[in-house]
C-alpha cells in the first residue's frame, strides 16, 4: 500500500510543479538571464547525472570501465562522430574492459 501512496503523492507533486509553472508570469521569463539560465541549466544537471552514475558505486568514488567508456565517448565527440558512433564507440570500450578484467 505504501508504494501506492508514493506513486500518487509524486503524481500529485508533478501536476502542482506543472502548474506552478504555467503560473509564472511571462515578463519574469523573459529577463537575459533566466533565459541564460533556462539554456544552460538542463546541460548541467544532465553532466552532474553522468558523473555521477559513471564515477560512484555505494556512495564511493569508483573508476571502472564505466569511465574508460566515457572518455571514448567524450573522444569520439571531440571528433564529431555521429550520435550512435558516439554510443557504439562507449559500449565497445567498456565492454573491452570489463572483458579484460576491468
């Protein structure tokens, strides 16, 4: 019964969130820099989520394959492969280091 009450407190949560910001005025939105922020902020809690998914095991600093995958990623960017190039070039790597014992 208890998940049931979470699932419905966090629906109930969304909609007032959604709400909350169909209410905001139009002129706040407009300023420089909450257009600044808006344009920014998305990318930076999607790197904090990567680094912290990739780097963390049991609230503990880890570096395993996870990372060398992610730095074939960050690579094959830097050379502006495509998008699944990109992905296929992060599964390669980590599964060739944790297939050599990493």
């Amino acid at each position: 019964m208890n998940i049931w009450i979470a699932i419905g407190a966090t629906a109930v949560g969304c909609y007032l969130v959604k709400l909350l910001g169909l209410l905001v005025p139009a002129g706040a939105l407009e300023r420089p820099l909450v257009q600044r922020l808006s344009a920014l902020l998305p990318v930076a809690l999607l790197a904090a989520l990567t680094a912290q998914q990739t780097f963390s095991a049991n609230g503990a600093l880890m570096l395993d394959a996870r990372g060398a995958g992610l730095a074939a990623a960050a690579l094959a960017l830097v050379l502006r492969a495509p998008f699944l190039v990109v992905v296929a070039a992060a599964v390669a790597v980590t599964a060739g280091v944790r297939a050599l014992g990493g």
